[in-house]
C-alpha cells in the first residue's frame, strides 16, 4: 500500500468496551476506503442500555505486575470496600482490572462488570445487578425485577439486601462518566446509590474505573484504596510494539516514545497504521493529531470533553507543561501563566496555580513524582503532550520554548558545575533554544557540554551532543568551534590521528577568518595531539605557534601562560629540566601578577612534576603541597583530587606504600564523588601499581579490574591498554610459569591496541614488558627482538631515560639473570609514565 494514499478510518463501538489494548485479540479500527469518522455508529452505541458484561478479554499485562500485588489487600482482606483505578483514558485501565479480576475470582462469589456512561440511572443498575443475583437464586426471575413503582430509597434497599446474601465484586467501567468536572456526582439519585453501596454492612466490594478522581462526601476513613496507572517505560514500550509485531530498532522506539510516551492505546493504533502501510518517518514526522484525528475513540474521549470544560488559565498552565519533556516543579510554568497569585476565598490560601495543578492532576493530565517531603514534580503523558502542543500555533510554541530554556539555563546556573549531569539542564535548555529558533544560543550551549562532557569521560554523549547540533551550524566561526571540539573528542577516544584531521579542519577555518585566538587554540591542541603521540618536536613547533600568537595578543595573557606551561611539559618529556623550568616560572609570573589563582595552582603543579622527574622529592612535595593548598582554598575539587593523585605518587616512588595509598585513596573518593570516571579509572590503576608493588596481587587485580571495567564502558582504548599493561606486570611479579603466560597474554593486548592507534610511547613500554617476559622465558631471540623495537622507538621520540631496555639487552647478550635490576627499572618507568598522565594542560 503507498505511503502517500490518503486513508478512511471507520470506528465503530460493537456492545461492551474492547479491552485488548496490549492483547492481539482485536483491531482498534479498520481501514476501507477514503478517511471519515462514522459518527452514526458512534451516536448508536452511546445510547445503547447494555446488559452487564462478563470480565473482558484483557490482553497482556506489561509492566502491571508490581501494581497487581499492591492492590492484592483490597481482594484479600476485608477492611477494604472500594478500589479507585484512575488513568489517562486508553492507558490501561480495564486491561488492568481484567487480568485483576481473573487473578482474585475465587475471593468472590461473582462479579458484576458494568459500563458507566452519561445515561446511566438507578434502574439500570438495578435491573443489571438483579441479573447477576438470579444466576445464584433463579427464583428471583419468576418474581421479576419491575420495581419502577418502588420508590428509590426502597429499591436501593432491595438491592442491599441481596447484596448481604453473596460476597460480589461490583466493577463500574468509565466511571468518570458520572462525575462532574470537581470530581462530583453529577445525578443527586445516582449519588445517594453509590454511597449506601460503600457504606452498607455488606461483604461486596467495589471497584471503580475512572479517568477523574472520586470525591465522596460521606467515605468512612480507611476503607479504600486510589491507585493511579501510568505510562509504560521505554522497555515496556518495546515490549508492547514487538508484540504488536512492529519490529523496529532501538533508536526509532526511544523516537516513537519520545513522541506520545508509554500511551498502549496510542501505540497500537500507530502499530496498526505502520502495519497497513504508514512509513515510520510518516508515523514519527506527522504529529499525532494528524495521525489520529478521525480516531475519535482515542482523541475525543481523552482529551477533547475535558478540554472544552477548562478554563484559560488552566489550559495556559497546560501548555506551560506540555513544552517540558521533563518532570519540573510547579514553579518552572509560573511564566506561562497569567493567573492571579493567590485565592483568597480557599481558607488554606493555595495559590491559583496549585488549583490548577491540582485540577490538572485529577483528570490524569499530570503526572506526579515526590521528590522530597512535600515537594512534587510534574509531567504531562507523551500523548497529551503531542496533542496539546501541536493544537498552539507556531508562535506560540516559538514562545513556550524560548521561555523553557530559560528557565533550564536559569537552574544551570544556580547548580554546582561539577553535579550538573544530574540535572541535564543544559541539554534540555538546547533542545527548548532549537526549537525557539535561539540557534546561537542552542550552539554555544552545545560547545559547554560538549565539554564538560569530555571532561568527564563521556566521549560518545559529547559527540551525539554535536552531532545533534551539526545540521544548524552555518557561521564559519561556528563551524570552527564544533569541529575543534570534535577533535578534543577524539583525544579522549585516544584517537590522536582523528584528533589531528578535526583540528586541522578548525585550523583551516580559523585561517580564512583570521581569528588569531580560534588559532591559537587549535595550534595548541595540534600540539597536544603530537605530544599524546609521542612526536614532542612536533608538538614544540605547535606550541611555541601558540606562544607566538598569543605575545601579539595582549589581553590573552591567561591563554600565553598556559602555553607557557605547555611548552615546559613537553621539555620535560624530553629530558630538559632547565628549560622546562624557566617556561613554568614564566607562567608562574603572568599568573601571580593577574591572581589567577586556578592556574597559579596549575604551574606550582607542574614545577613539582619536574623535581618528580628528578628524584628531588623533597621539593616536589613542597610545590606540589602548595598547589594543594590554592585548589583546597578555592574548592576546586577535581584539581585538589590531581594533588592528592600526585603526593601520593611521591610517596609511592619513596616506597612510603601505606601513605601512598591513604592519598590515592582522597583522590579517589573525590573522582567517584565527581563521577570523573576517566581519572577515576586512572586512579584505580594507581592504586593498583601500589598494591603490586607491596606484593598484594589480589587486591592489585581488583582495583585493575576496577579501571578496565570504567575504561570499557566509555571506550577509552588508550587508557585501556594501560591497563592491560599493569595487569600484565602484576602477574610478571609473581614469577612462576602460569604467570609469566598470564602476564604475556595482557600484554598482548595492550600491544594490539597501542599499535592498532598507533601509540609509540606506550608501546614501546609494553614491548620492554614483553621482552622481560621472554627473556624470564630464556627465550632470547624474542626477548631481544621485542626489547630493540623498544628502544627504536624510544631513541626515535628522543626519550631520555633508555636504561631499563639497554640494560636487559645487556643482560641477554652476556646471558646473566639480574632480575632484580630490570624490575626496579621497570617499576621507575612506569611511576614516570603514570604520573604523566595528570599533568597535560589543554586550552
């Protein structure tokens, strides 16, 4: 069938209301000829008098199990008397109460199954409850149920009486029906019924099915129980669609749920129209009120009756709400309405709004969490939402969304930056400023998070954070932006060769511009790149472009300094303390005399990496203690775990293990405080190395484990295959056959991946690994093949400290077995190679 023919939807209501909404039993509507509502049918339902109905086919239950056990007391026990299912219309209701009234049969002697409709009167169910007595006592059909000349309390009274004869359960459908829009009895008769019902000595039991929350004015306390079902998640939503037999990728379900939530009802008719034809895109693409406004059995019933009954105000607060796609307190849609603040005449003085919400909350047009004690947040079904929002005009949704993002970019900013993932703020504020048409904003938005993203550890959101944005991007200096961040990804991902591609293509753009600072930026992370690979010269030429630019760009003094400190990192790698050292006291001077306290901290930090280096210790705590002091004064967390990270590194290095240990252990509660999932897997691996060091190979390959499980999860290949190597080196300790193999096995594959993203300098670690390995072995060709390739590249990189890798070499050309000295080089390299890893500086 084409995409693009046009349907009719014909919808008839035959007798009893279809229950199968989650079921395969029948079709919502069939599909003949050209799209029209038959609205005949319709009418000639509504005004049919139907006989009591036997429990319904109910379909499968998904998601329903747990509420199934919380509504068990109301079969089981008898203080409870009435049972209030409430629902958004189609949601489930009587599927529900179906499946509960097969599951609890047996507690009763029958069940009467009525439907509720706004003609409903007394006679009605008298005669309709009088045919579920004869099934137990035929004689009562030869008396005969004409008591049009009793009066109605007298009616009401026989129909109590047969009630004290049999245990019954009374299931009124649709209940709402008989409500007014306060939650009322619309007919004083009907009313009068329904509370003798509840309150007679009777051991029937009611169960009503309502969209409207019941207000009884004379309800003995402690004899029912309200339960409200909601949508299904986007598991039970897979569920229903597969079983359904709309099979279709994960993404497109998360879309479909995005669309109109958990709604059954709405889910099966879109399953029935993409079964008859419908493309998904059509399905995902049209709104919903397109899709379904000939279904009246959906639309109408839900949402229209209750919509022509509010007023203004409520339906602004409405629409307030239906832009969120989060649950928001009641505060964040006080700018969508112009209502009064307070009612003066309720004697408790809640405000209008509350009113509102209240009201809105009655008719399951809200959903209700409690966040805390007395504190609430709301959310409109998926459904509603759709509905209602594509009912306002372009404008006004222009405008409903512009105010949304300002109200998540208000909340960022009275958050703590390191907890915003959280909230997802932002990311909210950047859908509401897309849709605004906020286009600028919603990009400079994106960059934030990118990179806060990045920061930590979440490379795949950062990018889906672009991506997403990447269609609006036109300026040049937008497009700049986005593609060097697009390289900053691609660094944590520990694919530098990427990396370089994106920034070169930011470069590219930030020439034609001739935006001195986007290249001063992007020089400076070309030169990380290069560093991260190993090509230190290369990554000098890229730095000192940085320092060159940002000398001729005055009031980027901040920006000078950090390339400043750059440039000495990357000296120190190369073995030049001196000149290392005079760049960071550059920095340290520019940074003192702007009180940059952060970065003050930064240089103090680096300043001690290079008495590390060195073996000066004593100096390196004491410039390492002071860059601990300025992070712990300014509350810059995630720095101050960097401190603790690298005091303890000293301490290790002394063979201090224990006070080793008792500071890695405060960078680690920091980290897994922050969630910095990258350093706190980087931490673990510290740890780790401490506890291999001490002998403790369980406890070693317990806090490895803990990193590569980390480093898995995000992908962080580089970081992975370090892992990999200390794992491998804690097993080499221990010196016997099946650990030697073991050890050889995880440094294998931390080979693998280091030249798979062509990482010399790690690689050349592992390969020193791996010749140690053979060389224990007495294999000495491999052993000298793996430990030459080692020092190649080593020499090649222009690295400093070759001896570990010579000294083997040595050994294996005059056969000796000095364990003990390549070990002790061996663990020197890798507290060096470690303690690199915090002390980069990007821009």
């Amino acid at each position: 069938m084409s995409e693009h023919q046009n349907f009719k939807v014909e919808v008839e209501q035959q007798g009893a209301k279809s229950t199968s909404l989650v079921g395969d039993q029948t079709q919502i509507f069939q599909i003949e000829g050209n799209l029209y509502y038959h609205e005949t049918a319709r009418q000639a339902a509504k005004s049919k008098v139907c006989p009591p109905s036997t429990i319904p086919e109910s379909g499968i239950l998904i998601e329903r199990e747990q509420l199934l056990q919380d509504v068990e007391p109301f079969f089981r026990q008898n203080s409870f008397k009435v049972l209030l299912l409430e629902g958004l219309g189609g949601i489930g209701k009587t599927v529900f109460a179906a499946h509960a009234c097969r599951a609890f049969r047996q507690a009763f002697q029958g069940i009467y199954w009525g439907n509720c409709c706004a003609q409903s009167s007394i006679e009605r169910f008298c005669q309709e409850l009088y045919s579920v007595f004869t099934r137990h006592d035929p004689s009562l059909q030869q008396q005969g149920v004409d008591d049009r000349e009793l009066s109605l309390q007298d009616r009401i009274h026989d129909i109590l009486q047969h009630l004290e004869q049999y245990k019954l359960l009374l299931v009124f459908d649709d209940f709402h029906t008989l409500l007014d829009r306060n939650g009322r009895f619309q007919d004083v008769e009907i009313e009068m019924f329904f509370q003798q019902l509840i309150q007679a000595g009777h051991q029937s039991k009611l169960l009503l099915i309502s969209r409207r929350t019941l207000f009884l004015l004379r309800q003995p306390a402690g004899i029912s129980i309200k339960k409200r079902l909601g949508e299904l998640t986007l598991a039970g939503t897979k569920i229903l669609l597969e079983t359904l037999g709309m099979q279709i990728p994960v993404e497109q379900t998360q879309a479909l749920y995005q669309k109109i939530g958990g709604h059954p009802l709405a889910l099966r008719m879109l399953a029935d129209l993409y079964e008859r034809g419908y493309s998904l895109h059509r399905i995902l693409s049209e709104p919903f009120q397109e899709l379904a406004r000939e279904s009246r059995e959906l639309c109408d019933e839900f949402l229209s009756w209750v919509w022509e009954c509010m007023t203004i105000e409520e339906r602004e607060v409405l629409q307030g709400f239906c832009t969120f796609r989060l649950p928001i307190p009641i505060e964040a849609v006080t700018m969508f309405s112009v209502v009064s603040p307070d009612l003066q005449s309720d004697p408790a003085e809640i405000t209008l709004l509350e009113c509102i919400v209240r009201f809105l909350y009655e008719y399951c047009l809200l959903e209700r969490t409690q966040e805390q004690e007395h504190c609430y947040t709301y959310a409109v079904p998926g459904l509603v939402r759709d509905v209602v929002f594509q009912s306002m005009t372009k404008p006004q949704q222009q405008t409903h969304h512009f105010k949304a993002a300002m109200y998540w970019i208000a909340e960022e900013s009275s958050h703590n930056p390191e907890n915003f993932d959280e909230n997802h703020g932002r990311e909210e504020a950047i859908y509401h400023s897309l849709q605004a048409g906020e286009i600028k904003q919603a990009i400079q938005l994106s960059l934030s998070l990118s990179e806060d993203l990045c920061r930590r550890g979440f490379a795949l959101m950062a990018q889906k954070i672009l991506l997403d944005i990447e269609k609006v991007l036109v300026a040049d200096e937008d497009r700049a932006a986005s593609y060097n961040q697009f390289g900053n990804i691609a660094m944590l991902q520990g694919d530098y060769t990427r990396a370089l591609q994106w920034y070169f293509q930011a470069r590219h753009l930030w020439q034609g511009l001739e935006h001195q600072e986007g290249l001063a930026i992007v020089d400076n992370n070309i030169g990380t790149a290069y560093s991260a690979r190993g090509e230190y010269l290369e990554a000098l030429r890229w730095y000192t472009n940085t320092k060159t630019i940002f000398e001729k760009l005055p009031r980027y003094k901040p920006g000078l300094a950090t390339s400043y400190n750059n440039l000495g990192f990357v000296y120190a790698c190369l073995g030049q303390y001196d000149l290392a050292l005079q760049y960071h006291e550059q920095a340290r001077e520019i940074q003192q005399r702007l009180h940059l306290e952060a970065d003050l901290a930064s240089s103090y930090n680096n300043i001690g990496f290079l008495y590390d280096s060195q073996q000066e210790y004593d100096l390196a705590l004491d410039y390492y203690e002071q860059a601990r002091q300025i992070r712990e004064w300014l509350g810059l967390e995630a720095d101050l775990a960097e401190s603790y990270n690298n005091i303890g590194a000293v301490h290790a290095a002394r063979e201090q293990y224990e006070t080793a240990l008792s500071y890695y252990q405060k960078a680690h509660d920091i980290l897994e405080h922050l969630r910095l999932e990258v350093n706190l897997a980087r931490c673990y691996n510290n740890i780790g190395l401490v506890y291999t060091k001490q002998g403790n190979l369980s406890s070693a390959l317990e806090s490895f484990e803990h990193a590569r499980a980390i480093q898995q999860r995000l992908e962080l290949d580089v970081d992975l295959a370090k892992t990999y190597n200390n794992i491998g080196v804690a097993y080499a300790c221990q010196e016997d056959d099946a650990s030697l193999e073991t050890a050889l096995k995880y440094y294998e594959r931390a080979r693998e991946i280091q030249e798979r993203l062509q990482l010399e300098t790690d690689l050349a670690l592992t390969l020193s690994n791996i010749g140690q390995i053979y060389y224990q072995r007495r294999e000495y060709q491999r052993a000298k093949h793996a430990l030459e390739r080692a020092l190649a590249i080593r020499k090649k990189l222009h690295e400093w400290d070759l001896e570990p890798d010579m000294t083997v070499l040595d050994q294996i050309q005059r056969s000796l077995s000095q364990k003990n000295r390549w070990k002790n080089g061996m663990f020197k390299w890798l507290s060096h190679y470690f303690n690199l890893m915090y002390r980069r500086k990007e821009l």
